[in-house]
C-alpha cells in the first residue's frame, strides 16, 4: 500500500499560476484512489486501476474550468507504457521527445518546472500526440 499527499499548481490557459489543488492519494496494489481536498476539485474522488487514468478524468474536470494542472503528468509528451506502467500502477509515465524516443521516467504527480508549463497540454491534445507517435488508440482501462 501507497499513500501520500501533493499539492498541484493550477494554471490558466496564459499558463499562469492561479491557484493550488490539494491532492491526497493511495492505493492498495490493484486500485488506486485520488481524494482532493482545498482547490476546485474540493471533495471530488477518482477510484480506478491506474493513477495516470485517475489524473486524467480529474484533469477533464480541470479542463472544463479552464484549468489545467501544472504537473508531470499533464505534459503532452508523457504517457504510460507497458510494463512500466503497470508495475507502478500508472504513477510512474514515460517521457518522450518529439520525434517519440523515450528520454525519461517521470512521476505524473511532480510538479512541472516553469520552463515546461508551455508543454502542459489539454488531455485531448496527450492523446493525439501519442497517437501521432505511437499509434493505436489510447483508452481508459476498464475499472
């Protein structure tokens, strides 16, 4: 079993800083549990498989209030993969370079540097970009 808490800036489509959001998370070796507390997300939890999937349906959420959350996760060149994302339950994603190497492993809950906010994308543009390198579809995972 895993538990532990994050605080995730959230940015505005200028990607500027405009507020945070308090991000408990656990799991118990087969599901995964997102609990958010102080933020817009307030009271809100995801349950499923996998927490890059959970992220995922939370930053829809965000989306929709225009706002995306500035972390590791959120970033257009990362995504989950194979068996590493399955032994981490989907916490640890690949990073991948433009033309769709592998350059690094990153946790989807670190906070994103400033100098990357401008690579933090809206999830339906993740999905594109790892289509158009990868190919095949990317799909929730049955939960």
């Amino acid at each position: 079993m895993r538990a532990f808490s994050v605080n995730i800036p959230l940015l505005d489509e200028s990607r500027n800083v405009v507020e945070t959001q308090n991000l408990d998370a656990s799991d118990d070796g087969k599901r995964v549990m997102l609990s958010f507390g102080e933020g817009p997300l307030s009271g809100q939890k995801f349950q499923g498989v996998d927490y890059f999937w959970e992220l995922s349906s939370a930053r829809i959420v965000l989306e929709r209030l225009n706002l995306l959350p500035a972390c590791k996760g959120a970033l257009k060149c990362v995504f989950p993969g194979g068996l590493q994302g399955e032994t981490s339950l989907g916490l640890i994603a690949y990073m991948f370079s433009d033309r769709g190497e592998v350059i690094g492993r990153v946790n989807i809950f670190e906070n994103a540097e400033l100098k990357d906010f401008e690579k933090i994308s809206k999830f339906c543009d993740q999905k594109a970009f790892r289509k158009s390198i990868r190919g095949g579809r990317f799909r929730f995972p049955r939960t």
